[in-house]
C-alpha cells in the first residue's frame, strides 16, 4: 500500500515546487492567544487530536471523526480499549482533551503497520499541552465558521486510486475549496502544496461530487492561524498533466 504522502516522498520536484508555497495568499488570523512554547507528547500527536477534535466538535460523529485512530486500534486488536477511551471525549475539557490524544496514539498502526505502534498510556499530555490543543481547536472551530460550513471531512478517494497510490485521506472540503490542515511550526512546503494539488485531482476522479465545485486549494495551520490558498485557475495545464502522470499514475 502506498498512501498520496509516502508517493509525494518518492518525486523529485521542479525547483520551488510544482506547486510553489510562495503563489499561495497568506492570511493570518489573530485571536490575541499565545500558545505555550513548550509540548510533553510529539508534535504529529498534538496535530492528530487537534485535527479530529476539531472535526468532532463541529458536528462530526465521534466515531466517524476519530475512524483512523480506530482502524489501528482494530489493527491491534484493542478496539475495546480505544472505545473506552472514545466515551471520555466529550468535548474540550481535560480529560477530553487527554483522551484524544491517547486515541490518536492508534493512528500508527494504522498508516504505518502494527510495528509503528507504541503504548498509548504512555501518551501524557501536561496542562501547557491541553491548553495549546483546546485553543487550536477554538481556532479551527471560528475558522469553519468564516469559510465554512465544511461538506464533507476524512473523506478517501474511492473510484481515483492507482497502482501507485492505493490509499490516502483528505481532511476537509467547504464548498468551494479543499483545505488541508496543518499543525506545524513552520510554513507548508513543496511536499504540503502537492499532497493538496494530488488529492484534488484524485477526488476529481473519485466518487464524491463534492470536489466538482471546489474551485482553490487551501491550507490552514491552527498553531500559526495562518490560512494559505491557491485559485485552481492559476495553476498551468502543464502541472496539472504532469503531476496526473508522474506522481498519481493517470
């Protein structure tokens, strides 16, 4: 199996990108909060509970916003474990907040192998760390109140995978674009801007009609409250072909 991330790895890009960062417009939000320098659980983990925290507290089902974390715990055959940690995410509170972080801990098993997975007791986030995701997610929540209301999130690409690409799960569409979520420090690079371009072009193919009106591609990164976005209009046929070719395998 190899997911739109692990094939984005594999190609070497034009200079800049096939999708350069800097042809995206940048704005940034301002909420007057100041996120804590320091985190106790890694940063991928943080991203993952902020992600579908986020999901859960705009209306998604809790199974269906935490599904992946799931499929690992099944994975490990700990699918009784990771429902009981499911009953204590209620919303953004502490122990919430905690347990979704620990349920996050199954994705792993999921998109790497059961050998990726690590105890997810371990996962201990301290009050800087709760503080950071419960803000990052009021973020995300009055983001998808200004560009919102989201049609569809964690949606795969059934009907437009490849013998290259077999797998991969895109994060959220509004109405007229499709949005990745990123909880980094830094700006997205040319590897973020191709996983976007990518996955639109496969939901284009795939069984969704959500992705006929998308006309931008976005990215939003809640620890920054930076959001970046690209009108498909302004990205050549040339790029397009190249990467249905070369990367997806069109």
């Amino acid at each position: 199996m190899v997911s739109v991330t692990q094939r984005i790895k594999q190609i070497k890009q034009p200079r800049g990108g096939y999708l350069p960062v800097n042809t995206f417009t940048v704005t940034t939000l301002d909420d007057g909060k100041v996120l804590n320098a320091e985190e106790s659980i890694a940063a991928s983990l943080v991203g993952t509970a902020v992600d579908y925290l986020s999901r859960f507290m705009d209306g998604t089902a809790v199974e269906e916003a935490f599904k992946i974390s799931l499929l690992g715990a099944l994975a490990m055959r700990m699918d009784a474990k990771a429902f009981c940690l499911l009953d204590d995410i209620n919303g953004l509170d502490d122990l919430s907040i905690t347990k979704a972080c620990q349920l996050a801990g199954f994705d792993s098993a999921f998109r790497a192998g059961p050998l990726a997975y690590r105890p997810v007791e371990s996962i201990v986030p301290d009050q800087a760390t709760i503080s950071n995701i419960r803000i990052m997610v009021e973020r995300s929540l009055s983001f998808f109140k200004a560009f919102g209301p989201v049609t569809a999130d964690g949606f795969t690409m059934e009907g437009a995978y490849t013998a290259t690409i077999t797998t991969g799960d895109g994060d959220f569409l509004t109405k007229d674009t499709l949005w990745d979520f990123k909880v980094t420090t830094s700006k997205p690079n040319k590897n973020h801007t191709l996983q976007l371009l990518s996955y639109y072009l496969m939901g284009r193919r795939s069984i969704h009609p959500e992705f006929q009106t998308i006309e931008k591609l976005g990215i939003f990164n809640p620890r920054q409250n930076t959001i970046y976005q690209l009108p498909l209009s302004e990205i050549s046929d040339e790029v397009i072909k190249e990467v249905e070719t070369n990367v997806i395998g069109y």
